[in-house]
C-alpha cells in the first residue's frame, strides 16, 4: 500500500495535513480523550451498580464509585489520555496490565477495609472493564489509522541524508499508512539522484566551511543549517528527520541538530535497525555514544513454555466445543465431491521439522497430480509459494470453506500433537524450503501457526517479499500480547475474506 504523498506516478503530492495538536504536534482529535475516559468510567460503573443491584450486595453506589476511580486513577497514572498516545495502538496491553492492578488495589482495599461482598459478584462485576477499554483503544485506533490514510494527523517530514539513504527511509515510509509520517522533502548530501519520487529541495556542499565569522557558530549561516531550515520552511515541515551516514555524522551531525532545534523544529534520527520491535530496545550512554542495545529474539524460556501449553489447552477445548461444526463440515465436503473427508500433507515444521498437516479436502482427490501443468498461470512463480486465483481444482464446497478458512481447523489436532501453535507462519511445503535462502529459513525458527500475521494483513493479496517481511517480523519479534492482537484481528480477516482464494 502506497502512501498518499507519493502517487502512482512517483510523483509526491504535497497533503492537506489537518489534526494537529498545539505546537503543531500531530495526533488525535481533541475528543480522543474525553470519549475514553467515559468509556472507561462507564465500564466499570455500570456493570458494578448492576451486578452489585442484582446480587443483593452491600453498598453499591459506594462500591462502583471506589472502584471507577480506581480504575481511571490506574489508567491516568500510567498516561493512558496523553495526548499523541491515544489511538496509536489497540491497547490490548495495557487494558489487561491496568486492569490487573485494578483487582489487586481492590483486594487490598477490601481486605483494609472490611468490604463483606461476596468476591464472585465483584469478580463478575469488574469483567467488562478490559473489554469496554480495549474496544474502545481499537475503535480509536481504527479511526486514526483512517485519518492518517487521508493524508491527517501526520507529520510533515524532511529527510535529511545521502540520496539512497534517503531512498530507503522514504520507501518504508511510503509502504504503509498507519503511521504518522509523510515525507514532504529531501535535503540532499553528495552525488546521485533520488529515484523515490520525494522532491529534492536542496544539496549540501559535501564538506562545510570550517568558520563563517559573520554569525554565530551554532547556526552557520549558508551551511548545514540555513539550507535545511530554508527547506523546511518552503515545504511548512515540522519534523526533520536526519539520516546519518559517511557524510553525515559526528560534529556536523551535532551542528545540523543545534540549527534545526533552535529554530524550534522537531528532529529524530534513524538508527539504521529495521524490522526490530521496540520492547527488544533499550538505551545507554557510554562515553558521549548513544548506545541501542538489541536484545536477541524470544526462542526459549519461561513465555515459550507458556505459550505451548496455552496452545494446546485452548486447540484442545476448541475441538470440543467445535465439534458439531467439524462434523457437519466434514459431511458437507464427503457430499460434495468423492474422495477422502480429510487432506492429508507433508510440511516442513519448527527447525526445519516435518509433519503431517490436516485439513478439509477443497480440491479433486488427485489434485497434486495435475499441479506440474499449472505451474505455467502460478501468480508467485518467481517465488517458492505456488498460488491460483481461480485454481481449477477447487471443488464447489472447497471455495466456501476456503473463504471462510474454515479448511482449516482440523488443524486444532496439530495444535494440540505440538506440531504447530495457534499463531504463527504458515507452515511451508518440502519444494518451497528446497529453494529458501538463509533469510528465508528464519521462518522456521518458530512454530508454524493455525493463524498469522500473513493471515490477517491480506493472505494472498500480499506478495512473496510482503508475506516473508511480514514472518521474519514475527519470529524476530514475537510476544504472547501480539499473538492475541492477531487472534483478534483474525475473526476480522475470516468475516472479511479478504485475499483467501
């Protein structure tokens, strides 16, 4: 997906940028925050009057009120409202965090105060307010992430770097919308062209005068700073954003940040990491250098163990409480076509591992014997995948449980035998792994999942390389908080079908 600034052309389209926050900070709109304290004051205080009413329980009103301002008190201490944080995530997170600090203030207060209700009603009581609050942080999010797709709430950006330096931050930025930068400019150093489309606005000599007597030195007047504070103002940026580089770096890097930062403009500076989640960050200074230290991706210990056993007993409740489905989908496929209810295939699993994977038949019995001659209209032939928008095998009942993903839950056994996990990439067959590369095999260092981040951000609408970023992100940086973020999203992407053929 292109951002709107760049069109399809190449050429940059300078957006209507609306939504600021005072000192022209983007974010969200002024009423984000009112709409979530209420939303939160509500989900608490209702249900607790109501519960408490129903259930004959001492004081009520008392109670409800102690325990909203409980909680609105946890979530502003820990600046859930401020203003450029709302709508930013799903806040999944944070809505369970704050909502266990909430049960336990509570039952310390209780055991304090000599509260008598009984703890079932005020357990029942207090369930709705991580799902009032977390519903409420992705409907925000939902309607930031359209406004930022309009060209809205974002900031307006000078790149400051080498021109294919400049090339590669502007092209991520590009890739997506649901961020708040938009690249207005480019102020170029040393040779070459910019093929991304952004306009260059100006080239910096390749090496400053060492002194201009006429001005101070913070702000070296027809240097650095004046040529990207000129470029600022003639595209009305609010934010530059330094690349450094060979050319760019140590005290001219220093300089061009007093020039920019006294001028009063915004400034961040890349670090050159890409594709690393920011929990596995951290910062320290030693000697003047800013450090960032990269913890190495989760592949053991006490999460892992969590999420493995999570898996199972969930796949294992799932298969129960799914099993009337799993019976009439399986009779609906024997009716439909001849052959054998389930698919039976062989994939390569965790480290390389291989397995048998399940599923409902949505094709002919013989449809591997008739892949060779379509091999000629595989949509991702310069890729290891090997995918048909309109595959002629596909049976009549194969095309409705492929749209619903439905073919997909015998899986749940897998799951559960430990093969794979509830959230994951896709697990590959032998002939794709055959032609992986050393990149490509990251994948495989964590289970193969029933759903993933492929899953719900297009499915077969992405590319190879999409799919690949998309997989390497999670193994790199997986967490048990995003694999309910994909959960989640998932029941979105199956009413949706989008991209399931």
């Amino acid at each position: 997906m292109r951002h709107p600034d760049i069109s399809r052309s190449g050429s940059v389209r300078r957006p209507q940028v609306t939504g600021r926050w005072p000192g022209g900070r983007p974010g969200e709109a002024r009423w984000y925050a009112p709409v979530a304290v209420a939303a939160d004051a509500a989900g608490v205080l209702v249900p607790v009057l109501l519960v408490y009413h129903l259930t004959g329980q001492p004081r009520p009103l008392a109670a409800a009120a102690v325990a909203t301002v409980g909680w609105l008190a946890l979530r502003a201490g820990h600046r859930r409202y401020r203003p450029g944080r709302l709508g930013e995530s799903r806040g999944l997170l944070a809505s369970a965090h704050d909502w266990l600090l909430l049960l336990g203030l509570l039952a310390g207060l209780r055991a304090v105060l000599g509260e008598h209700s009984e703890v079932s009603a005020a357990a029942l009581a207090l369930l709705p307010a991580p799902l009032v609050t977390g519903l409420t942080a992705a409907a925000l999010h939902r309607h930031l992430t359209r406004r930022r797709h309009r060209a809205e709430a974002v900031r307006r950006v000078l790149v400051v770097g080498e021109p294919d330096a400049v090339d590669a931050v502007v092209s991520r930025l590009a890739a997506g919308t649901d961020h708040a930068y938009v690249t207005v400019g480019a102020v170029l150093l040393g040779p070459g062209e910019l093929t991304s489309g952004v306009p260059p606005l100006s080239r910096l000599p390749i090496e400053p005068p060492a002194h201009c007597p006429e001005v101070p030195d913070l702000i070296p007047a027809g240097t650095d700073g004046s040529g990207v504070l000129a470029a600022a103002r003639r595209q009305s940026a609010d934010l530059v954003l330094l690349v450094p580089g060979t050319r760019l770096g140590g005290d001219r890097l220093r300089r061009l940040c007093w020039s920019v930062q006294d001028a009063g403009l915004a400034l961040c500076v890349t670090s050159g990491l890409t594709e690393v989640a920011r929990h596995r960050i951290t910062v320290a200074s030693a000697a003047g250098l800013n450090l960032l230290h990269v913890a190495p991706p989760p592949r053991r210990g006490a999460p892992l163990l969590w999420k493995a056993a999570t898996d199972r007993i969930v796949a294992a409740l799932a298969l129960v409480v799914l099993a009337p489905l799993l019976a009439a989908l399986a009779l609906a496929v024997r009716l439909d076509s001849p052959g054998p209810v389930l698919y039976r295939q062989t994939r390569i699993g965790h480290r390389g591992t291989p397995f048998t994977l399940w599923k409902f038949r949505t094709m002919v019995p013989d449809a591997d014997r008739h892949r060779p001659a379509l091999e000629t209209v595989n949509e991702h032939c310069a890729t290891p995948l090997f995918k048909i928008r309109r595959d002629p095998r596909i049976t009549r009942i194969g095309r409705l449980l492929r749209r619903t993903s439905l073919d997909e839950l015998p899986q749940l056994v897998n799951v559960v035998r430990g093969e794979m996990a509830l959230v994951g990439p896709r697990p590959p067959l032998p002939d794709e792994v055959a032609r992986y590369g050393t990149v490509e095999l990251r994948r495989l260092s964590v289970r193969p999942g029933l759903t993933g981040p492929w899953q719900v951000s297009g499915r077969s609408e992405l590319s190879w390389d999409e799919g690949l970023a998309l997989d390497l992100a999670y193994a790199d940086n997986w967490t048990l908080t995003g694999d309910l973020d994909v959960l989640a999203r998932t029941v979105r992407a199956v009413v949706s079908g989008r991209g399931a053929w």
